[in-house]
C-alpha cells in the first residue's frame, strides 16, 4: 500500500487542480427544459470556489419559482465572487413570480463582487415579492443588488 500512497497523492492533487470547485449551485439551468428553483431555506457557504452562481441559467435555460417561499443565506468570509441569481445569455430566464424570495448576503466581502440578481449577454431575470440584503463592502469592491448589461433585463 505504501507503494501506491505516491501516486495516488498526486492523483488526487492533480484531480482537484484540474477540476475547479464550483459552490453551492442548487439549480444550474444549461438550455431547455424549464428547471423548478427550489423552496425552503438554504445557506450557501461562498467561498467555496472563485466565482459561483446559486440559481445559474445559461444557454436558453430556464428557472422557474414555485409556491412557497425560498430564502438563501449566503455566509463566507467576502473573498469569492457571488451572484446569487444569474441569468447569462440570450433567453436565459430566471423567473421568481410564485412565493417570495429572500436573499441574504450581509457579508463584509473583502476582495468579491456580490451580486444579489445579475442579468448577462441577453439573460431576464425577474424578481416578484423579493428582499434582496448585501453587507456594506469596503471601497472598490463591487457589492449590488441587481446589476444588467445589454440587452438584458431586471424587472421587479
């Protein structure tokens, strides 16, 4: 076994290089079909990769809010970029219309961009009955509620 130790060591280390850890991604909406976000509460610990997306639609995908309402507590030390809702891409579509919706980012970040709601390159995302709460953040750092690039839309 003592043999093996070595290279399974380095197995592992080059694994985990190579394959980047992604955060809490509770619903990642690659192109059709339509996902459900999810209900209930949920903490997301943000530094837990470089950047990271909660509800992540992408390549047309779809997320879509179901009855009941979901609150997202994001905890972390304010080193991580972190887009709670990110809807990147031509008809990208996060729609949180059903319930409310509550997300919690109140962490100092030190060196990250926050974001409570993003919209990219074409994405909607639309927010109905929703709190979104960002820590203050030191000068030069990027902390925002809801952000959009054109042509992309944040509606409430």
């Amino acid at each position: 076994m003592h043999r093996y130790a070595a290279f399974l060591l380095s197995f592992l280390a080059g694994f985990l290089f190579l394959n980047p850890v992604q955060a809490q991604t509770l619903v990642d909406a690659d192109g059709p079909p339509p996902q459900d976000a999810p209900t209930g509460t949920h903490n997301v610990n943000a530094d837990t990769a470089t950047a990271s997306s909660i509800l992540y639609a992408h390549n047309g995908g779809t997320i879509t809010g179901q009855t009941g309402n979901l609150t997202l507590n994001v905890t972390g030390n304010g080193t991580q970029e972190v887009r709670a809702l990110n809807a990147v891409g031509t008809s990208s579509l996060i729609e949180m219309t059903a319930g409310e919706t509550v997300i919690n980012m109140l962490i100092n970040p030190t060196s990250a961009h926050y974001r409570g709601a993003i919209a990219d390159s074409g994405g909607t995302v639309t927010l109905t009955h929703g709190t979104i709460s960002l820590g203050p953040g030191p000068p030069l750092v990027r902390v925002r509620t809801a952000e959009w690039r054109r042509p992309s839309k944040i509606r409430s």
